[in-house]
C-alpha cells in the first residue's frame, strides 16, 4: 500500500510500505536472501533450521557437546556458501542437512584417527622399550653380568630377549622364528627384561 502522507504540512511523496511475502520464511528463501547478504534472513534461517541440525548432530556423535559444536561449524558454513545453493538440485533442508552429515561423520572420523594415533604411538613405546632398558643395562655393566643375568631368565624368555636385542629382530620377526603370536613374544620380552633388569640392579 502506498503511505501518501496526508495531513497538515506540505504535501509528501507516496511512499511505499513493504508487505510482507508469504513465502519469505521458508528455507530456500532464506537462503536466497542469505546469499545477498540478509543477516536478518540468516538469523530467520538459523532460528528455523539449527534444532534439526544439532539433532543429526547428536544422531551421528553420540556426544551433545561435541554436536553442538559441529553443529554451529555447520551453520556458519552454511552462511558462507549460500550462494552455491540451487533449488534445482534439492530443497534448501536437504542441503543443509547433506553439509551437517558431512561435517559430523568427518568429526567421528578425526576423532577415530586421533585413537589410532595414540594406540600406534603407545605401541611404538612399547616397542621400544626393550631396546632402553638393555642398552642402559649394558652401558653400566660388564658384558659377563649380562650374560650371567641371562641365564636366570626361563628358555623362551632368553630366546625372545636375546633374538630381539642382540640379535636385532622385530617383534614380528621373533614370533616367526620362535613360531609365537606376536603378542606371546611380547609379554615374553616384557618379562624377560623385567627380570633381566631386577638382576642387574643386585649385581651392580
């Protein structure tokens, strides 16, 4: 409608008053207006679709804090990228449920790499252990002591110990030649060096 101004005064312009679109609060209009820059819009656009974001969020994680937070990444993507919307590909919630999913599944993911991460680093030091604990030992003591300190450890502890010290073998390559599980060869090294060093540490 058209505000003519009537009344005392000098005559005014018509100006025009906005009436409101019926359409303007779906998603897709949101989103159009969202991409030219409507913060009101975005806002409007939030309000409507952050409940069904944060619930696939949590769906997917399992954990309300870490999907809120996915949840918000979400959102302030959607805000940035709105102009690669097209209403010809799928409704606006599809698309903005696809990006959701996407980015809650990359977080499980990046959370399960981060384990595998610590798992192999854990294993690394284990590892390793033998090969410090040894080579301490040998730095500090005469040879004769390590050879005596042997003899005190069971026959496939000596085996383990000392393909995989001295004769420089994996974990792996022990439980070939010892025709062991890898996991066997492991608590035999483990004990053998435990005793190994509780031995050494009375002779010195």
């Amino acid at each position: 409608m058209f505000d003519t101004g009537a009344g005392p005064g000098p005559r005014r312009e018509p100006r025009l008053t906005a009436v409101p679109d019926a359409g303007a609060a779906t998603p897709e209009a949101l989103l159009h207006r969202t991409a030219l820059g409507e913060d009101a819009a975005f806002a409007a656009l939030y309000d409507l679709m952050a409940p069904r974001v944060y619930g696939l969020c949590v769906r997917v994680l399992r954990d309300p804090a870490q999907a809120e937070e996915v949840a918000q990444e979400v959102l302030v993507e959607v805000w940035r990228t709105a102009t690669r919307f097209d209403e010809h590909r799928g409704s606006a919630g599809a698309w903005i449920t696809t990006i959701a999913h996407r980015r809650a599944v990359d977080r499980v993911r990046s959370a399960q790499a981060a384990g595998d991460r610590e798992r192999r680093a854990a294993a690394s030091s284990t590892e390793t252990e033998y090969d410090s604990v040894v080579e301490a030992a040998t730095s500090r003591l005469e040879h004769r002591q390590v050879r005596r300190c042997l003899k005190t450890l069971t026959e496939l502890q000596r085996q383990a110990v000392t393909l995989a010290y001295y004769g420089g073998h994996t974990y792996r390559q022990v439980a070939t030649l010892l025709e062991a599980a890898v996991p066997t060869v492991k608590t035999r090294i483990r004990d053998g060096l435990a005793k190994l060093r509780d031995c050494l540490e009375v002779a010195r």
